[in-house]
C-alpha cells in the first residue's frame, strides 16, 4: 500500500501572518476581497486586489496570483502567477512560497525544477505551513530530490497531520502501522486512521478497515471492516473493491457470495487492480464464472 499521496492544492486568501502593520482600509479590502471570492464575483475580488498587490501587500499578491494561476476572471497567466507569488513569497507568505514551490514542481510558469521546489517548500514549512510540511515529508519518503529518510518523512507528516492535512494523518497512521521511520505501533496507528477516516479519506477508511477484519489494536470486526470497505470502495478505491470483493468471497461474517465478490473484483480490475483481474481469471478457470 503506498504511503506516498501527490495532492497539488492552492490555497486561497490568506488573511492570518503578520497583518498587523496594515491599515484598517487594507484590512477592509482583503476581508472584502474573500468575500467576493467566496461568492465567486470574481470581478470585483479582481478590482480590490489589484491595487493592494501593487502597492506591495503580500496576502493581495498571493491571492491575485492564485486568480491568474487558475484562470479565476481573468485569463489564465502563468507568468503573471509566478511573479506575484515571488514577491509576497519573498517577504515571508508562507502561502505564496508553498504555490512557488508548486510552480517549480509542476514547471508552470517556471523550467521545472524539484530544487527550486523543495527550496520554497522547506521555507513554508518552517514557516508552519502545513500543506508545505506534507511535500517535505513526501520527498523525505519517496527520495525525490532528497536522500531518502523514513524517520525524516515522519517528522515532517507528523507536522502537517497535527495542521491538519488529511493525507498526512494517512500516512503517519499507516508508518506507525509498518514501523518505518517510527516505532511500530498500532494503537497510535489506529487512532490516526480514525480520524483522518472519519474525513472521509478512502485510504484512511480501507486501512482502518484492514485493522478491523485482521484484529489488530481492536478484536476482529468483520462487519465494521466492510462497513468502512464499502465506504472507500464507493469512492472508486480499487484497494478497498478488491477487499470488499474479498469479504464475499470468502464469506467473513456475511454469506458467501461469489456473484458479489466478482462483482467487486470486476470495478477493482477496471480500476487498474491486478490481483483483482488474476483472481477473477481463476475463478472463470474454476467454473465459477462464465466465460465472457
């Protein structure tokens, strides 16, 4: 099971950091700005922060940039994007340095550049920018333009899942579960995958219902186990399909069902899901199928 999720998120207005030192008409107009942002008028969200961003305000030229970035009223400019981001990036946006980070990464705007990238990312996430935190982990994790480190990756998901990045509390829930990088532990385990499945995260849901039918941290619960298979299955989840699929089959605290199971193996298998298609070869192999 992979522990690594790319997730490529911008973030929009920003309005905490050091806002302190800006007058009270500034203010105004950021706390106008989202509004209008937030009713999609995007419009009048343009004519409050393009004075703003010109006059050097970096929560305005990070959000202006995040229009620009994504074509929101206004054509999609990359270049435009990149500049502004730089200069609220620049004087400490931690905002501004994760979607710069996310340029280099993705090469819009920017040659592509994991360097770069990592470089903007490390500056947001000491900053305590969470999103950033999780890139830092991930690159930790996957060695991807850092020397692979399990119990770095760790430190740095840590981080973001306490700032609450759900992806994050996957992957922290799911190391303690393997031992990589921390101690084993399922009971921590366990309780990272509650939560980040309660969110509705279809990985945290499958995971926490392997737990379940295999008895580890809590006794075996075959029916909560598919309760939380079929809630990451619904999502389009191959792993969590094949697992469903597996319940039936074998017939775990539900009648056995081959007509099920190959049902569930056939949506994992159309989901890229191997040893779905090779068990529902076997099961034609065997008669249980009809050939097709």
């Amino acid at each position: 099971m992979k522990r690594f999720i790319l997730i490529i998120v911008l973030s929009v207005i920003s309005l905490g950091g050091a806002v302190w030192y800006l007058s009270t008409s500034v203010v105004r107009d950021l706390a106008s700005a989202r509004v209008a942002l937030e009713k999609k008028d995007y419009a009048e969200a343009l004519r409050l922060l393009t004075p703003l961003a010109e006059n050097g305000v970096a929560q305005a030229q990070v959000n202006l940039g995040y229009m620009y970035h994504t074509g929101l009223g206004v054509d999609v400019n990359f270049n435009i994007s990149t500049d502004l981001y730089r200069k609220a990036a620049n004087k400490g946006d931690t905002v501004a340095q994760f979607n710069l980070g996310l340029l280099y990464e993705t090469g819009q705007g920017v040659p592509s550049d994991r360097s770069q990238a990592l470089y903007w990312y490390r500056l947001a996430a000491d900053g305590n920018y969470p999103l950033a935190q999780y890139k830092l982990g991930g690159a930790y994790d996957a060695g991807l333009g850092l020397v692979k480190n399990d119990a770095t990756a760790f430190n740095w998901y840590e981080k973001a899942a306490n700032g609450g990045v759900p992806e994050s509390m996957y992957n922290v829930g799911n190391m303690y579960l393997n031992g990589l990088g921390v101690s084993q532990d399922d009971a921590k385990a366990y309780a990272w995958l509650e939560k980040c499945s309660e969110l509705n995260l279809s990985n945290c849901q499958n995971a926490l219902g392997l737990m379940h039918h295999d008895g580890r941290s809590v006794p075996v619960d075959y029916k909560r186990a598919l309760e939380l298979f079929e809630k990451a299955a619904n999502q389009g989840d191959a792993y969590a399909q094949y697992n469903v699929g597996g319940v039936y089959y074998r017939g775990d605290g539900v009648e056995q069902s081959t007509s099920k199971a190959a049902e569930w193996f056939r949506r994992a298998a159309a989901n890229g899901h191997e040893s779905s298609q090779r068990i529902l070869d076997q099961m034609t192999e065997a008669g249980l199928l009809v050939k097709g």
